[in-house]
C-alpha cells in the first residue's frame, strides 16, 4: 500500500517571490500593450473612411460624461492598489474596487443608452465607425469588469497581503488601459 499525500480541502495561493512579481507585471504590461493594436487599427480606419467628420446627432455632451466617468473609474481603481501596496487596508482596497467597477458599470450603461437612442445612424460612415470603436470598447470594458470583479470576491475570501496582491494589481493595470483606451475613442469620435 502506497502512502499518498494529503491534500487539503482549503486551497491557498502561493505568494509570489519578488523576481517572480517583476515577471508577470512585465508579462502584464506586454499584454496591455499588444493590446493597443486593435484600437490603433479602427482610428486608422475611422480617419480612412471617415476623415475628421462628426456627425451633428451625436451627443457630444453624454459622450464627455461616460469618458469623465471611465477616467474618474481608472483614478480610484488605482488608489485600490496604492492602499493595498501600503496600507495593506482590506477593507479600503475593497471598497475601492466596488467604486471603480461600479463607474464603469456606468459609463457602459451609458454607452447602451447612447446606442439606444439612436444619435447616430448605423448606415453611415460615420455610425459604422462609431459602433464598432464603442463597441470594442464595450468588450474590453466587460473583461475589466470581470477582472475586478474577481479581485473584489477574492478580496473579501482571503488576506491581500502584498505578496498575494498580484490579482488586484493586474486587474487595476487592465481596467486603467480600458480607461485609457476609452479616452482615447471619445477623441477619435467626438473631437478630432
């Protein structure tokens, strides 16, 4: 008869080793970064098919207000990892992050209600452009929300010591870029 080892029932992360932490945050960053393509690839089509027009339907206005919100979302989602990497304050990180998720969930919301409303037609150049861009958005903005939404129930589950932070941490980086990229179609559509 064979001893086999115990495995226990409760199952515990392993804290990351500096060297090891260096590694996937570089390993995160390349992915954020490769990430940029798509949206470099549509702006370069928007100007392409569409030039610098903006169609006089679209609401400029809520469009400032769901960018405002993604930017104020992406600012206090990165003050959930300034007070986990010093603070070490569960409960601070954690309300952080329902905060961040909950702005974003809004904007997306926004975007919805933009959609639904109809400014902008879908048979022009400019409406085509103008789905696609947002809706990217939109499906990067779903993954961010599930990223953080991880990181809030594993918060709540088991200690965030810094060594086991990396969840939040890349969850954070990723909805900043979704944030970021954001930002960056409000300016595409609406402005430049």
């Amino acid at each position: 008869m064979v001893n086999k080892p115990e495995i226990s029932a409760e199952r515990s992360s392993e804290a990351i080793t500096p060297h090891n932490y260096r590694a996937v945050r570089f390993s995160m960053l390349v992915f954020i970064a490769t990430q940029i393509v798509p949206f470099v690839v549509l702006f370069e089509a928007k100007y392409l098919y569409d030039g610098t027009y903006v169609a006089p339907q679209a609401n400029q206005g809520f469009g400032v207000v769901v960018a405002a919100l993604m930017a104020v979302s992406a600012v206090v989602a990165w003050g959930a990892v300034t007070a986990g990497r010093h603070a070490q304050d569960r409960d601070q990180v954690g309300s952080r992050l329902k905060i961040a998720a909950g702005l974003g969930l809004l904007a997306m919301l926004g975007v919805v209600y933009q959609w639904g409303m109809r400014y902008v037609s879908p048979q022009s150049r400019f409406g085509e452009m103008y789905y696609i861009i947002l809706g990217a958005d939109l499906v990067y903005a779903v993954v961010g929300l599930i990223m953080l939404g991880i990181s809030i129930i594993r918060n709540v589950r088991q200690n965030m010591a810094p060594e086991r932070f990396w969840t939040a941490e890349a969850s954070v980086y990723f909805w900043i870029y979704v944030a970021l990229a954001w930002i960056a179609s409000w300016l595409a559509i609406y402005i430049i």
